[in-house]
C-alpha cells in the first residue's frame, strides 16, 4: 500500500497548492481614493461602485453640502479585500496638496480617481500633480452628466453627443492648459452608470492595473452592461480548472457547494441581492425570477448534478482496486481516472457556466419587462 499512500499524500498536496493559490486571489488587496472638491459627488460614486444605492445601510453618506470629514474606507460588500476610500474633499481641509496626501495616507492606495461635477480646478490640478509626483496613478471623472444633459435638453438645437463632446473637450483642455499631459476623462452619472464612460473607465483600470490585481477589479466592478458580465465570466471560467482538480483531489462536493455560492454572488443571483433588488424597484421577487433563465438560479438542481459527477468519480476510482491489491498498473488506473473525472467535472461547470445565449436571452427580456437600470447592480442580466 505504499503507493496508495504516496498518492493520497500527492493528492493532499496538490490539493494545498491549489487552494493556496485560489485563496491568494481571494485575498489580493485593492484600495481605490476617491478624492475631489466638495459636493462633487464623492460619495455617490463610492457607492455606485460597490453596487448599492445612497439608502443601503453600508451606504458612504451622502448630501448637498460635504459629507466627508475624515478618510473612510468602504468595503465591498461581497469582497472585502477590495476598499473605496471616500476621501474628505481637498477644499475643506487646512492640507496644501503635497500635505494632503501625507494627511490621507497616500502610499496605500493603488490609484486616485479625482471627481468634479463642473470643471477641474485649481486644487484638483494642484492634487493631480502631486499625485503625479508621487508615482501614483489618477483619474478624473466628471461627474453628475445626467444634469448636463438634462439642462441641454431644453435648447432648440440639442444633441447628446455634441454635449458630452464640449463637456469632454473642455475638461481636458483645461487640464492641458495647466500642464497636466495627456488627462484622461470620464463622463459619468451615478444615477445612470450604464450610460456615459462608466464602463470606459472600468476598462481603462482594468488594463493600467499590475496583473494580479485585475482579477480582484473585474470581479469588483458593478453589472452595468453586457460587456463587464462577459469580463467577469471570463474570471471565474480561468478558475474552473481549479475547482474541478480540488473537488476530485478532495472527493467533496463542499468544493463546488462553494464555487455555486461565488458564482451567485459575483453575478447577483444570491437570494440576499435579488431580494434587494426587489425592495429597490418595487417589483415583486416572483418577477424578478420570472425573466431569469441561468440554471445557476436553481441551487438543488446544481448540487445534484455535482454530487451525481462525484460519485460516479469515487465509484470509479475504488473500482479500479476493488478485489486486488494495489499495484504500479491499478495506481496508474486511479490516476488515469482521476484525470478523468477532472476533465469530466471542469466540462460540467463549464456548460453549466457558458451559455452566452441566455445571457442575451435575459438582456432582452430585462429590456422587454422594463426592469430598472439599477437592475442591473443586483440581476446581471443572469448567465
């Protein structure tokens, strides 16, 4: 038996290896500063960001005049290794910009993202180049666009885009003329974030992110359009491997109960967010459930089938010894069975993963049902 043992102890091991890494992804830390003048919509933004409304009790609170006094962090409320931080607004405190940033703690924070809801001013500039100074990476958003439209709107002449294109033009011109090179703008309203360069912005940090860090941001990033659903179900099929060798390595069905639970919660479908997003637009939870399509929805019908994928693994596994004593060629059976129920288990999760035509299925049917945009912050259009 020294070769079973051998291989229960390859198993383990390889087991820890995995989880190991799958827990250093978990865990990869990622702090954002949200920094601006005061009344620039700061706080929204925070919120918008981690999925919730300004009514949410984890809500970073909000209001017309500033709301922020000191630096305060804001988890995720479904990945805590990632903070917004809501920065108390550069106008409102006795700092010079260099002492700004000692004063917020600079170093921790893997980039700025600076707001404004008019134009960039003097302080921004000042803080944009300290920042720059620093070595650190910034943003600028330009925030509340939904009340610009909405002010253009009543001219004779109006169009949407030439508006956010003087809107665009203007912000970085004046950044220009105060020699920040090359400023890079986002248009943005936090009442509508599927509109505007919302989406534009996620992709730009994604991109300008160290790898190991844009995992965590993708996984982050509210649901606002079908391109970040896409982005995020590439993140969880590249961990699919993973998952499918520990369910087999460990022989445990808790592997995939668990891998159920994340994908739920990273496209919505956990009974605490469908249940928000019913309180939040006042439809019914029938309802909500009635437009979705995603097996994933149906947690009984998931767990049988990984549980049917396991036992079939284990009884083939202990067929491959049952009456004989294990030898080179019956341990090279296990492995070669082992092998193909990991293969057999990662094309399970796989299809039950994949399947972009209910995604777009469930897209038109949110349209078609009229479910609010904020629907999509907590019902991702489904898989």
């Amino acid at each position: 038996r020294d070769e079973y043992k051998a291989m229960n102890k390859s198993h383990e091991e390889g087991a820890a290896k995995i989880m190991e890494l799958l827990d250093q992804q978990k865990n990869t830390p990622l702090n954002i500063a949200i920094t601006g003048e005061s009344g620039s919509g700061k706080s929204t933004f925070v919120n918008v960001f981690r999925g919730i409304t300004d009514e949410d009790e984890s809500a970073a609170p909000t209001g017309p005049v500033e709301t922020t006094k000191e630096v305060t962090p804001y988890h995720h409320p479904k990945y805590p290794n990632v903070k917004l931080w809501d920065l108390p607004g550069i106008g409102t405190t006795t700092f010079p910009a260099d002492k700004y940033l000692e004063h917020v703690g600079f170093e921790k924070f893997d980039f700025f993202i600076i707001i404004s809801d008019t134009r960039f001013r003097e302080n921004d500039v000042k803080l944009a180049r300290e920042i720059q100074r620093m070595k650190k990476t910034f943003y600028f958003v330009r925030s509340k666009i939904d009340n610009d439209i909405r002010s253009e709107q009543k001219k004779r002449e109006f169009s949407a885009e030439d508006t956010l294109t003087t809107i665009r033009n203007s912000c970085t011109e004046g950044l220009q003329n105060e020699d920040i090179e090359s400023p890079q703008v986002f248009l943005v309203s936090a009442f509508e974030p599927h509109l505007y360069d919302f989406s534009n912005l996620g992709e730009t940090l994604e991109k300008q992110l160290p790898a190991h860090k844009r995992h965590t941001l993708l996984l982050a990033m509210p649901v606002i359009n079908l391109e970040i659903v896409n982005k995020k179900k590439e993140v969880f099929q590249g961990n699919i491997k993973y998952h499918a060798a520990l369910s087999v390595l460990l022989s445990s069905s808790a592997v995939l109960d668990k891998l159920i639970t994340e994908y739920q919660a990273g496209f919505g479908l956990d009974c605490e967010s469908l249940q928000k997003l019913a309180d939040r637009t006042g439809l019914p939870l029938t309802d909500l459930k009635a437009v979705m399509k995603s097996p994933l929805t149906d947690n009984e019908r998931v767990k049988a089938l990984f549980t049917d994928i396991l036992s079939l693994s284990a009884r083939a596994a202990s067929g491959a010894v049952d009456g004989e004593e294990l030898n080179f060629f019956s341990a090279l059976g296990i492995l070669g069975t082992t092998a193909l129920s990991c293969w057999s288990t990662y094309n399970s999760i796989n299809r039950l993963y994949c399947a972009n035509e209910i995604l777009e299925t469930n897209l038109r049917n949110m349209v078609s049902n009229q479910i609010p945009w904020m629907a999509l912050l907590w019902l991702p259009l489904t898989l």
